[in-house]
C-alpha cells in the first residue's frame, strides 16, 4: 500500500511535510531538504542589482529576499511538488502557501511587488499589473527582469517607475556591474562563458582555493553554494578539483 501512495504522489504531486523554510531568494525555498522554485513567478537572484526610487544602486535581490522571509513570518509553508524544474537543473517546481493563507505563495509575492508573472497562462498578471500602478517594492525603483540579468542581456527592457531614457546608460552600468557587489556568505564567483555552452551550461564557476579564483577579478555572478550556481546553468572550472573549498 506505502508503494501506491507513493506512486500516486509522484503522479499528482504530493505536499510537503511542514519543515523548517529556508528562503534562498525571493522564488526559491528549501523545505526538507527539496529546493523548490515557485510555480509561476519569477523574481531578482541574490546577486541582482537595480536602482532604488531615489536612483541609488540596490541590492534588490537580497531585499527581495528578506521581504519574503518577513513575508512569511515564521509560518509553516508547505509545497505540492509539480515536478522537475526544467530550467533550474537539480530543483523542483513547487505549489507553495503560507499555513493560513487562503492564496498561494507565488501570487502573494507578485502581489507584494517582489516577483514578476512568468505563468504561461498569466494567472498573476493582474497582480503584477496592480503592483507595477502603485509602485510596490520593485516597481517604484529601476530594473530588469530576472530572465534579462541571468542572460547578462543588456538589451533587456527597464522596469520600474525611476528608470528614465536620458540615464539608460548610467542605468546599466548599475544593473550589470563590471564588478559586482557580493552578497554575504556568498564566495563563489560566476563567469559567463561561450566555452561553456559545449557542455549545456552558460558559464564557469570558481571556488574559493581554485586556481585562477584570484585572478577571476570581474566575476559576472556570486553563488552561495555550488548548487546555486549549478542550478543557474554554471559548470565548475575544469582546474578547480583540488584543494578548493565550498
């Protein structure tokens, strides 16, 4: 009988056992030992940087972040895993709502103005399109979707009520650094790289110890663990084997 509630599981995805929430950004949570990045959003990584409604440089992703941890509140969160994310290599798409909350995590955190629609079907773009009118969060500063900073895309279009066409350049001199600021606990670097497309991946990363981690002085992205930055389509370094620590 275990063996059928188990398959059945799997076939229409199964909640997860309150545990202990951690929020590693604004659309990614750890809940027993599974990382899931919430159904149909999607919102700054970590290391993102926008500009705040005053024109100053913002470290939105760690803001994000820290909003949705007091989103949450200590609260028990619970996921009804939908599968394989088949983006983020090694996590999972989850379902997920705050104990008590009559809506899901995912639109809560359009809603608050701290993730964007990416539901095919657009089920929070109503949301998106109310918090982008009142300016919430990152709606009253200056950005670019997450999708666009992944890419390293400067191309991408800016968001948000501070951006201005007179300061474009400016603007993205803050939104994609030459050199970025990295968050705390955060030691690995990223480097977006073509070579690394011959194996399915965007880029290399470097861990502290690695050979060339020094010299690496223009990273393109900070990861706290290797499978942050596995997830985000990042290889390791081909001489960092040895020595290197996580």
């Amino acid at each position: 009988m275990g063996a059928v509630i188990f398959v059945l599981a799997l076939l229409f995805g199964a909640p997860a056992f309150a545990a202990e929430v951690i929020v590693k950004d604004a659309a990614t949570l750890q809940l027993g030992g599974v990382t899931y990045r919430l159904e149909g959003i999607d919102a700054p990584e970590l290391d993102q940087r926008c500009l705040s409604e005053f024109a100053d440089p913002a470290a939105c992703g760690v803001e994000a972040r820290d909003a949705a941890v007091k989103l949450i509140g200590g609260r028990n969160v619970t996921c009804r895993d939908l599968g394989l994310d088949p983006v983020f290599k090694g996590r999972r798409i989850g379902a997920c709502t705050i104990a008590g909350d009559g809506l899901g995590l995912s639109q809560r955190l359009v809603q608050a103005g701290l993730a964007l629609n990416a539901d095919a079907k657009g089920r929070f773009a109503a949301d998106e399109a109310k918090a982008k009118s009142e300016r919430t969060a990152l709606w009253k500063g200056c950005f670019v979707a997450p999708q666009g900073f992944r890419q390293w895309d400067k191309t991408a279009p800016l968001l948000g009520a501070a951006c201005r066409d007179d300061r474009k350049a400016a603007t993205l001199d803050v939104l994609f650094p030459e050199m970025p600021a990295r968050p705390d606990g955060c030691t690995i670097k990223g480097k977006l790289a073509k070579r690394a497309r011959i194996t399915g991946n965007v880029g290399v990363y470097q861990l502290p110890g690695c050979p060339s981690y020094a010299s690496l002085i223009k990273p393109t992205r900070w990861f706290c663990s290797e499978d942050d930055a596995r997830a985000a389509g990042f290889r390791k370094a081909y001489n960092c084997r040895i020595g290197a620590k996580r």
